[in-house]
C-alpha cells in the first residue's frame, strides 16, 4: 500500500480555478474562453492581455490563479508545460430589473452574471478519448463510402427530356348574354 501512495503523489496533478458571479453574460464570457481553450498557459495569458473585451481581465487572473494551485500542488514540476485543459463558463444568478416603456408599460432587464471553471494540466498527460485504432478505422471506412461510384444523372436529364411536355391550356371565358 505505501507504494501505491508514493505513486500518486509523484504524478502531476491536474489544478482548478473556479470565478464566481463575474457580472458579465456567459455568452460573452465564453468568447474569451474559447479563445484559450486548449493553448499553453503562456499563449493564453498573452492572448487574454491584449485582448479588449473588458471579461479578459478576471479571466487572465483566473489563469494565474490555477497555475499558483498547481505550482502549490506540484513543487518540482515544471510549469512551462502548463496548458488549459478544460474551461466551461456557467450561468448564475440573473438579476431581474424594471426599465421605463412608452405609454406607462415596463420592460424587464436581465442583469446575467456568470461562473467560470478553469482546469490546467501538464500536456503530456493527457488521454485521448477514443484510441488510435479505432480512430484509423473511421477514416478507412469514410474513404470506402467516397470511393463508391455516383449515380449518373445523365439518366436522369435523359428521362426529363423524353417525357413530353404538357402545354399550358387556358380556359377561354366568353361572356354570353
């Protein structure tokens, strides 16, 4: 048992960044998150840095935060490995206000705010989800179907322009008194 132990506390960790109630939409929060969404930890703080959108701030201290809990987790790692393993941005709580409409009426304003989670790890680590073998198999299979000769369509003209064509009759209406 001690040496199953050792084990796990030789291998990297993976850290978690989580920002909550950020008063921003998710939908614009996830803009930025898509942008650094499997990058190094350093291209994404660049990324984040010279990037307008005023989300870019709370989200590049966010970076920093996780790749702190990661140095507090893995003292002899090397963080210039780091990479944004997973970040999703949830909604939270929406707060709901009045705002003055023509003719006495009102319309409701919705304040969204937003949580983030952010996961960095070292890249090496990483898994992929479907094995290689299985991935090459889908390929072969999807160049089998594109190898397969078409239908002709000259058949198709062909049959169009021997069917004859009905002539468009109109009805004459002579008024009879």
């Amino acid at each position: 048992m001690p040496k199953q132990r050792r084990k796990k506390q030789l291998e990297t960790m993976e850290a978690i960044a989580k920002l909550r109630n950020y008063p921003t939409s998710p939908r614009k929060m996830r803009l930025l998150a898509d942008l650094i969404r499997g990058h190094r930890v350093e291209r994404a703080l660049a990324i984040l840095e010279h990037n307008p959108k005023h989300p870019a701030v709370p989200l590049r201290k966010l970076v920093l935060n996780a790749i702190n809990n990661w140095k507090q987790k893995n003292e002899s790692g090397d963080e210039t490995e780091l990479v944004v393993k997973t970040i999703f941005v949830d909604g939270a709580r929406t707060l709901k206000r009045m705002r003055p409409a023509p003719q006495g009426r009102g319309y409701r304003v919705r304040k969204r705010s937003n949580h983030v989670t952010l996961v960095v790890d070292v890249k090496t680590k990483f898994i992929p989800e479907a094995p290689v073998d299985e991935v090459k198999e889908e390929v072969a299979v999807s160049q089998e179907t594109n190898d397969r000769p078409k239908k002709s369509s000259a058949k198709k003209s062909a049959a169009k322009k021997s069917a004859p064509k009905k002539a468009a009759t109109k009805k004459s209406t002579k008024k009879t008194k």
